[in-house]
C-alpha cells in the first residue's frame, strides 16, 4: 500500500514535531488545498460559492474557535452566535468609521475586539464549568443580541437597523458589496481559513495546547502540576472569541452583505456551530471543518432529495431536517463521540497495518 511510513526517518525534533510527520498526509493536504485554490474557481457557479463554498468556510473558522474552547480546553460555551455578532457589528463600526482602513486590519481588530469580550464573558469560568458555564455563556449570547437589537449607535441609528457592508477592496480586487465576484469572495475566505487552520494546529501542538488539554482532562491535577487555570482559560476563551469574531466579520461583510443581527446571529447559530464541532470532532482541527462542510450540505441534499425527488412540501422537508440532525447528534454522541475526524483516523491506522488491520 502507499500509505506507509516505513523509511521516513526523522533527523531533528522539529521534524517530528512537525503539523503533518508522514510526507502523504503532508503531500494529500498540498493537493487537496490546491485543488481548492485552483480547481474549483474553473467548474464552481455562483450557487455554489453562495450557498455551499463561502458558508461552509466561514462556519469552518467559527468551528475552529468553538473546538478550541470545547474541544481542547473542555469549556462549553451557546454563546457562539453572541460573539460572531460582536465581530459582525465591529467590522461594520469600523469600516463606517475608517473608509479608508484595509479589509484585513479591520478583520483583525473586530476578532481582536471579540476576543476581549470572550475574556469578559470568561471571568466565571475560573469559577463555574460543565451545565453552568454553558448557561453563563447562553446569558452572553441574548445579551449581546438585546444589546445590539436596543442601543442604535451599534447600527448607526439607522431606522431599518439592517447593518449593510460598503465595498471594500484587498489588492486591488473588490471582496465586499454586490458588485465583489463570487469567486474572489470565496477565494479570501479560503486564503484566511487556510491560514487561521495552520495557526490553530501550531497552538493546540505546542505548550498553549497542551495547557488547555491538560484543564480539559482534569483541571485539579492540572494546577498542582504547575498550570495556571485562571490564566489558561481566559487564553481559550480569548483565543476562541478571535477566531469566532472573524468568523462573524467575514459573514456578515463578504458572504451576507447585510444583516439583522438580532436574526443573522440567534441562539440557532451557536447550536449549529456546537452541531459541528461534535458531528466533526471535538478536540481535532480536521474535524472543524468536517464538521461544518457537512452541517451547511446536509440541509441542501434534503432538501433537493425530499422536495424536488419525493416531491414533498417545504415545510414537511424541514420537520424531516430537525428530525435527521436530533437523530444524527444522538447516534454520534452515542457511537463516536470523537466524531468524523475518529472514522477517518481509524481508516488511516487500517492502511498503515493493510493486509492486518485490527
């Protein structure tokens, strides 16, 4: 078989401490990446950057910060759709305020304004864990919706309270507004979730890493051995409320355009977000965006099988949805709590013992 590691010898720690040790996953993921940048833009339509591509990576770096959070620090958090909408109203604040500020400084400043929320709303961590903390941070989440529904300097005192993105350019290329092609907006969101995906695999593999793993498995002899709690918490939840905050940022001014943010961010998206980081994997990167290619596409596939193919209504086609994704969290939760990226870890040890797999 190809897939051995037999004959790749490792000469230095920092080879083998390296993101991917075997050169195929190393080769599979320079390939797949490629194909992502250079493939599809030739085949893809304006459906399915819209629908499928665009989504799908922006929920992808969301998932990237609900895993860090959950995942590996162990700190459940329905806030979610709360700091994707303090990343949403910052980007718009700060593109209205600054007309001439580039696109990815104001990115980088609305996750980093997320980030001193989540530090906020992370306090009680050091405190409460497990039921509470989840209940503390669903508090964060209608907060924050109230508060961006009822103060209108948030909106700029618009009457509708619709927040709308003006265009804006990166190099020269149009990535915001109606006029930005599909293409190039979907082409910017892939460039950041490559980029913020590498980022979180060198945390999560280094000290921070192992100090969020090690409050996750037990929090007690965590700090007996010599981690801080309190500090390495608020890191997770900082660390996570960037990436969510840019999640929120790159929904709101590349993929929607314009939002409520009352209704773009509710309490639905928090849970759609936790659905798929425990679909794809808690506690694995590949798994954030397993888990999020497979949320936004599952609703799509039904809906096309169930209306268009069994000719059923709309409105019975989403009782099935609700129905198929209770079932579905049920059965993972049950089977492979580790999700998607477990099966396709199991398949991986499979190929390496071929013909002798266990």
């Amino acid at each position: 078989m190809l897939y051995r590691e037999a004959g790749q010898f490792k000469r230095s720690y920092e080879a083998d401490a390296a993101i991917f040790p075997i050169a195929q996953d190393r080769w599979a993921v320079i390939f797949f990446v490629a194909i992502l940048f250079l493939g599809v833009p030739l085949v893809a339509s304006e459906y399915i950057y819209q629908a499928i591509l665009v989504p799908v990576l922006i929920y992808s770096i969301a998932a990237l910060g609900l895993n860090i959070l959950t995942g590996y620090c162990g700190q459940l958090s329905l806030g979610t759709g709360g700091f994707m909408a303090v990343g949403a109203v910052s980007c718009y604040k700060l593109t209205t305020a600054f007309p001439d500020m580039n696109l990815i400084v104001i990115l980088l400043l609305s996750g980093l304004i997320t980030a001193g929320v989540g530090v906020i709303f992370g306090i009680p961590s050091l405190r409460i864990k497990g039921f509470y903390l989840a209940v503390a941070t669903l508090a964060a989440q209608f907060f924050l919706n109230w508060l961006f529904n009822k103060v209108a300097w948030f909106q700029n005192y618009t009457p509708s309270g619709t927040l709308t993105m003006p265009p804006r350019e990166i190099f020269g290329t149009l990535v915001t507004g109606a006029e930005a092609l599909p293409r190039d907006r979907y082409l910017f969101c892939l460039i950041l979730a490559v980029l913020l995906g590498l980022a979180a695999c060198n945390m999560v593999r280094g000290p921070v890493g192992r100090a969020w793993m090690a409050i996750r498995d037990m929090d007690i002899a965590a700090e007996l051995i010599g981690f801080r709690p309190f500090n390495t918490k608020l890191l997770a939840f900082s660390v996570s409320s960037f990436y969510i905050g840019i999640a929120g940022a790159l929904a709101f001014g590349v993929w929607l355009g314009s939002v409520e943010t009352a209704e773009a961010f509710d309490i639905n998206q928090s849970f759609q977000v936790l659905f798929m980081i425990i679909v794809g994997g808690l506690g694995s990167i590949l798994g954030s965006y397993i888990g999020a290619a497979f949320i936004v596409l599952t609703p799509i596939v039904l809906t096309n099988v169930m209306v268009y193919g069994l000719g059923l209504e709309a409105v019975t086609a989403k009782h099935f949805e609700f129905i198929f994704f209770g079932s579905l969290i049920i059965l993972f939760l049950i089977l492979e709590p580790h999700g998607m990226a477990r099966l396709w870890q199991i398949a991986k040890e499979k190929l390496r013992l071929w013909p002798f797999p266990h």
